[in-house]
C-alpha cells in the first residue's frame, strides 16, 4: 500500500464537477492543493500529485508533462476517478492504454 512507499507521483482524473469546495475555496484545482491534501494524510511520504488536464498534457518516452512545467517520471501512478482505481504507468504504452480507454 501507499504506507510502505518513500516517494510517490500520481496523476489524478477527476471529474468535470471539481474542483470542490471548503470555505469557498477551490480545492484541487491545482497541483499544489492535490499534493498538500495527500501530504497531510501521509506525512511520512513525498508525494507529488496533480491533475490531469488532457489538452495542457504532453507524453514524452520520459513521462508526461502537464502544462508545460509539472512533470511526471516513469514509473508513476494514474488515478482514475471513473473506475476508482489507481494505476501503475511504466511506459508509454501503459499511458496510451489508459488514455484511449478514456472519455
């Protein structure tokens, strides 16, 4: 589970319908917010999270990169909201696999 990990990256589909809200402040909306939430359930590990934004996203044989600046490394793990399951992305291939099966 994510407790045995020192590192951890994940992408994050969400839905359209976030980000939500506490105290009338956008939550997820960006990488930051997304790491922070995750960071304070485990402190003990570095977590670099974002969400994924499909046209601001381009995959490269390193990963991908999201708005031009946020980089995720192969491996790294691919949250899907959709099937509510986080995936294990090694390489292109397995990215590919998960952005064709998307909407």
């Amino acid at each position: 589970g994510l407790d045995d990990e020192k590192s951890f990256t994940l992408v994050a589909e969400l839905p359209k319908e976030f980000p939500n809200q506490i105290n009338q402040e956008p939550i997820f909306g960006t990488s930051w917010d997304l790491s922070s939430a995750l960071s304070l359930m485990y402190p003990e590990i570095k977590i670099d999270a974002n969400v994924l934004w499909p046209p601001a996203t381009v995959m490269d044989s390193n990963g991908i990169t999201i708005f031009g600046y946020w980089k995720a490394v192969y491996p790294f793990n691919f949250y899907s909201y959709q099937e509510n399951t986080i995936y294990s992305i090694v390489s292109e291939k397995d990215w590919m696999n998960i952005v064709e099966t998307q909407p």
